[in-house]
C-alpha cells in the first residue's frame, strides 16, 4: 500500500492487461495546516506551489507516464476524452483509449469510480458524488465509451462511509423516486435524515447499465483522518486523486 513514493491504495481488482490504478492517501506532501499531506487540489485554498510540489512528487514518485488530466469537477455529469484540446476541461468524468494518458479524479468523500475494457484497451475515471451519481455521472461515463457495458470492469475507491454519510430526504427521494430498489441504500438516522451508502448506490447504477464486474468499496475516508482527507468531517482540507492509465 506504501513504500517509495507517495503512501496509496492500489486497486484491488483483477486488473485488465495494461491497466493501472489507485487512490493517493494523504500521507506526506509539502502542504500544511488544514491540508496537511499530498493535497492535489488546486481550488481548496491551499498554497499554489504546495499543490504543485505534490503534484511533482506525485508524478515522479509513482513514474507515470504523464501529468495526470486534471478536471474542473462541478459535480455534473460531462465527460471528457483525454488528451483534451483545452488545458482544463470542465467535466467530472474522463477516458481515454491513448497509451501513456492518465485519467485522474480528485475528492474528498465523493465516490471515484475507474473503468477499465477486459482487455485494456479503454480506460475512465469518474467522479461520483451523490449530485453525480442522480444525475447520471456513470451512465454518460459508460455510454461515452467505445466498448459495450459487458466488457467492462469497475474499481471504487474510497469514500464517505454508509455509517457517517448523513443526508436529507431530498437526497433520499432523487434516488428512491427514479428507482424504489435503492431504498435499501439508506437507513434512517436522527430525525428527517438519511444515512446513504454511496458504494451500493453506484454499484446498483453500473449493474443496470450491464457492468456487472465490480470491486472495490469499504474503506470511509470521514473515519480515518491519518489517511483520508475528508470535506464532511474538516470542510476546509485537500483532496486525494484517483488515476488510472494504460501502458
């Protein structure tokens, strides 16, 4: 999980020929304060050459191949092909079928989804917040794609946790109003609210778009300070990145 370079978690899923992925952790970077570790968000208040010198470290410490396709993420549900024709492309969700281009998804809580073609040939990274998720995020994912659903796999990595993801009814109802079977992703907390479980609401969406094959979830960035940044639990904090490419 850790060693040389910066602390991450790596996928674990049976990853097709070619296809890398993982989750950076907070672990060690040059931010301080409220961002603390490998903060890789550029928008969150932190020191633009802090988030640079990560990123660097980044780059160099894991030897990607590239600088990662860094998104303007506004928790909709645009996709975008990489390499872009503009710098930052305003989307929350990427792919593409080029050796050597890494997709990356930034968060704090949200859901990062990968994707990956059986046989490596296409990868994506989307970001899927629970704005995301009911709007849709994964289906244009999917349907951006050049292969069909079947032939594809999925990785979720970390997440707010279904034991500290506390939401209003609204929340609730732009799932359970679209589709009743995700009833049984929420379970009632204190009052009017809803504690959501992000994991099982991506996995049912992916599972009816015919991705059958998917790994990942558990881990609840909100419980493990030392680890995860968390929006929900400090607001103001850094953000991790998901990546994925193919060599």
């Amino acid at each position: 999980m850790s060693g040389p370079g910066p602390a991450v978690l790596r996928a674990d899923w049976p990853a097709p020929p070619g296809v890398h992925a993982l989750q950076t952790l907070r672990g060690q970077g040059a931010s301080i304060g409220p961002w603390a570790g490998l903060n890789l968000g550029d928008h969150c208040g932190d020191e633009p050459a802090c988030v640079a010198a990560n990123r660097l470290a980044l780059r160099e410490g894991l030897h990607l191949p590239g600088e990662p396709g860094w998104l303007r993420q506004v928790h909709g549900t645009a996709v975008a092909r990489l390499p872009a024709t503009v710098p930052l492309p305003e989307a929350d969700a990427a792919w593409t079928d080029r050796a050597g281009v890494v997709c990356a998804i930034l968060t704090a809580d949200c859901l990062p989804v990968v994707l990956a073609a059986d046989d490596g040939s296409v990868v994506a990274a989307a970001h899927a917040g629970w704005r995301g998720l009911a709007g849709g995020v994964l289906e244009a994912t999917v349907a951006a794609l050049p292969v069909a659903p079947q032939r594809l796999r999925a990785w979720m990595g970390a997440a707010i946790g279904p034991a500290a993801f506390e939401v209003g009814p609204e929340v609730r109802a732009a799932f359970v109003g679209r589709d009743p079977a995700t009833a049984v992703a929420f379970r009632p907390g204190a009052g009017d609210r809803w504690l959501a479980d992000l994991y099982a609401l991506a996995r049912r969406r992916l599972m009816q778009m015919g991705v059958s094959r998917v790994d990942g979830g558990g881990e609840c960035t909100y419980g493990a300070a030392d680890r995860w940044y968390s929006f929900r639990r400090d607001r103001l904090c850094g953000r991790m990145a998901t990546l994925i490419w193919r060599s």
